[in-house]
C-alpha cells in the first residue's frame, strides 16, 4: 500500500508470474514521485498494470 494524495492505494498480485491490479489510483490526473516510483517498479516487476476505471 501506499498514499496518493492522501488516499490509500494497493497493488494486487493476478498471476504467479505476470500482471498486477493497481487500485486507488486515478491515472487521468498527475501522480506524485512515490507513487510514480511504485508504479514503475511494479512494471518492470510484472511487466503489466490493470487499472479499472
């Protein structure tokens, strides 16, 4: 877990060995450093992000 712009927000493993669901993140508006850094690392980790909505 981890804050964006004081919200909660959660990177949820899918499959043992690709793909993640990023929740409580609104990638229609900036993000702040940390969490363009969680973000990254989660990509190069699992090479695919889910964001719903």
């Amino acid at each position: 877990m981890f804050n964006q712009k004081g919200k909660q927000s959660a990177i949820r493993k899918l499959e043992e060995h690709i793909g993640v669901e990023v929740q409580g993140v609104d990638i229609t508006r900036s993000i702040n450093a940390e969490t363009f850094q969680k973000l990254r690392e989660a990509l190069y980790t699992h090479a695919v992000l889910i964001f719903h909505n």
